[in-house]
C-alpha cells in the first residue's frame, strides 16, 4: 500500500513465480493503487482462509488530501 512504486518495478513472472499463476493478479491492484493519490487511508482490510483454503481478502483505500 505504501510502496507501490517499488512493487512497479517487479517484473511479471517474479509475481507468478512467489504467488503462482494467480499472482499476476496482484498486477491488476497494482494499477488499481496507481490510480490513487500518493498518500491513501486503510479504510477497511479483510482476510479470511476458510477450511476449503481458498482465501479471500478486502482492502478499502480512501485517498487523502
């Protein structure tokens, strides 16, 4: 949330190789934050691994001034 200039900088396959193939995915938040002023508020954050493990996660940024 707080460096996403550095994680820019990440090439996609080092995605795919520490998340799997689904790690690409995080390239899509990672526009998503972009589209964000520099300084942004955790408005809400929600993670949960159910016994099936496929997790899901929430985040909720508000852009500050």
């Amino acid at each position: 949330i707080d460096e996403p200039d550095a994680l820019s900088q990440m090439p996609h396959i080092e995605y795919v190789r520490e998340a799997g193939s689904e790690g690409i995915e995080l390239v899509m938040w990672l526009i998503m934050r972009g589209a964000l002023n520099d300084k942004v508020r955790t408005v809400h954050r929600f993670y949960h691994v159910p016994a099936s493990n496929t997790a899901v996660g929430h985040l909720i940024l508000e852009n500050l001034p």
